[in-house]
C-alpha cells in the first residue's frame, strides 16, 4: 500500500541536542513564513477596538448629561447635537503563547503541506508578530516573561532556538487574571487531561484561545489491510489485521473528543479553532482575530474544514488512535499514553 504520511525523520529522536538543533534549523524558516503570512492578515488586524485611554480617535457619540469627556465643538457645530470625541483603548495587555511540542505534533501526510509541529509554530509566532505590531505584551510561558517590544517574534524565536528539551506541558499556575493565551496544539490527549491541564486558566480568570491543529489524515482515517499502530509517546505499537474496520469508531471516537473540548471552552467564554494542515495558516489567524478583539471573546467551535460528525457532548476515552505511516505501510498510534502519530 502505497505511504500515507510520515514523521518527519530528524524531529523523531529523542535525544534533547538533536531535538535542540533541530529547532533552531527550523525557526528562522518559520518565522519568515510567519511574518508572510502576517503581511496577508495585517489590513485587517486593529488595536482593542474598544474606547478608552489611547492617542487614536475611535468615534464621535452623543453628549449625555454628566459626561466626562471632552466636548469636540468643531463637529457639534455642523448640526443642532453636541458630540464628543472616543479615542481607542491602548492599553498593553499581556497575551501568551504557546505550540505544543509533543511527538505527536511530527507527524505529517501526503495529503498535508507541513507538519503539525511546523504549522503550530508558525501560528505562534505570526500571532507574536501581530501583537507586538499593535503594542502588546507576549510571552511564553516557561520561556519567557511578559514584554513589549516591535521585534517580539524575532525575540521569541531567539529563545525557541535556544531552549533546551522543552516540557509536554507548561506550567500555567502564574497566568493571572486580564491576561490572554493562545495554545496551538493537537489536543490527541484524553479530554479529562486537557481539562485538568487548562483548568488553573478558568479558575485564575484567563481568557484562553485553543488552535486545534489537525492533519486531514486525521480525520479520514485512509487505512485498509495490515497495519501497525504505534504511539509516539510510549513506542507501544498493535497490529490490526484489517485497519478499514476500526474507521467508523475512530471517527466517532475522534470527533467526539473535539466537540466535547470545543463545548468545554465555549461554557468557560473561550475560543476554539481548528486549523487543518492542508488549508491555509491564515484562516485560523482571522478567527483567531475575531475571537481576541470580541468584547465577551469568542466562544464556539470554527473550523476551516469540514471533518467527520459526531454526536456533541460524547467524551473520546483514553486509548484514541492518531496517525501516521512509514515504510511500505501505514502506521497509526494506538494504545497508552497519549495518541498521536509516529512510525513504526
């Protein structure tokens, strides 16, 4: 059968100086994809788009009695109303960001035109460079702290290159109130675990904005005869004598662990988005937009592809199958740990 995807090969290992030079061979790369794809969205990326303290004129009101704002006589004298003059809120708010870089996140098909890992990045630091362009605070958590500064992005990069293993989840118990985060990743651990992960986030105050970053083959399951299944995390493998058996409770089981997270956030007021490795960057920078400049944030799931149905609220167990594929077979991880996507 002919090779459906694979794990790109020098991001496979282990081994934490490989894994260190792998990164800082890919980030400058990145951040140029980035910043192109920025240069795409940036007409239409503006400010807080709230009134309030700030330099840029926002919009002409009303007088009302007890108004404290200053009275702008020039365009009150055109008609019989007294108006005042809005400007923007500019106040720096503090967004951080985050892309998982977990094993399952390697994983690429042919059907994809990057990996996982390489689309979350790039999604991390184009939203960098977008707020450091509007003036605000970005940091990534264990990484860095909070910052302004017009090079944010770059700087973020700077520290990706250099950082050395970096943990499968942070620690986000020192993310306070008022803040915002933005967590790219593939979401393939059980619902439970994501959930007690973000859970200091809800508690703490925090508006956060999930990416869900998928790979089509996620979704369509493409496997038929004698395949392997291995978990990146674990190495476990299982053999499966006809793959095309498993494709409707994978499905079922797939979609069902992405609307329960999606109705998760959208109870909690956060956003959730899917982005699918084989559609365009920039559609989930849009959403991501709308949801971040949206006075009450953006609940709900968006996606910019259609996957397969499910029935909303069904939670996806433990052992969820990802995939992936190598050598004359597909591979497809199974079993322990978390789900994802390795070879063989």
């Amino acid at each position: 059968m002919a090779r459906i995807g694979e794990v790109q090969a020098p991001a496979a290992t282990r081994d934490a100086l490989a894994r260190g030079r792998l990164r800082a061979s890919l980030v400058p790369d990145l951040l140029v994809e980035a910043r192109r794809i920025v240069n795409t969205v940036i007409a239409g990326w503006h400010g807080r788009r709230k009134r309030g303290i700030g330099e840029n004129f926002w919009q002409f009101r009303p007088y009302v009695e007890g108004d404290s704002s200053r009275i702008d006589w020039r365009r009150s004298a055109r008609d019989d109303h007294t108006y005042v003059r809005d400007r923007e809120w500019e106040a720096a708010h503090t967004v951080w960001l985050w892309a998982d870089p977990s094993p399952s996140m390697l994983y690429k098909s042919t059907g994809a035109g990057v990996s996982k890992q390489s689309r979350a990045l790039v999604l991390t630091l184009a939203m960098a460079e977008l707020l450091s362009r509007s003036g605000e605070r970005i940091a990534w958590p264990g990484l860095t702290d909070p910052f302004t500064a017009r090079n944010g992005a770059e700087r973020i990069a700077a520290q990706l290159m250099h950082a050395g293993e970096m943990p499968a989840k942070p620690d986000l118990s020192d993310i306070r109130r008022f803040c915002d985060i933005v967590i790219a990743s593939d979401f393939l651990d059980p619902v439970e675990e994501t959930m007690a992960w973000l859970d200091v986030l809800a508690r703490h105050g925090v508006r956060a904005h999930l990416i869900e970053v998928a790979d089509p083959a996620e979704e369509t399951f493409p496997y038929a005869g004698r395949t392997e299944f291995t978990d990146p995390e674990t190495g476990d493998k299982l053999t499966a004598g006809r793959a095309e058996m498993l494709a409707d409770e994978y499905r079922l089981l797939y979609t069902a662990r992405r609307q329960e997270l999606a109705s998760w956030c959208k109870r909690l007021g956060w956003s959730f988005t899917v982005n699918h490795t084989d559609r365009l960057a920039s559609d989930a920078l849009v959403r991501l937009h709308m949801a971040m400049t949206a006075d009450g944030g953006h609940a709900g799931l968006t996606s910019g592809h259609a996957g397969p149905s499910a029935t909303p609220g069904m939670i996806a167990g433990g052992n969820q199958p990802g995939i992936t594929a190598g050598g004359g077979k597909p591979d497809i991880t199974a079993g322990g740990g978390k789900p994802g996507k390795t070879v063989a």
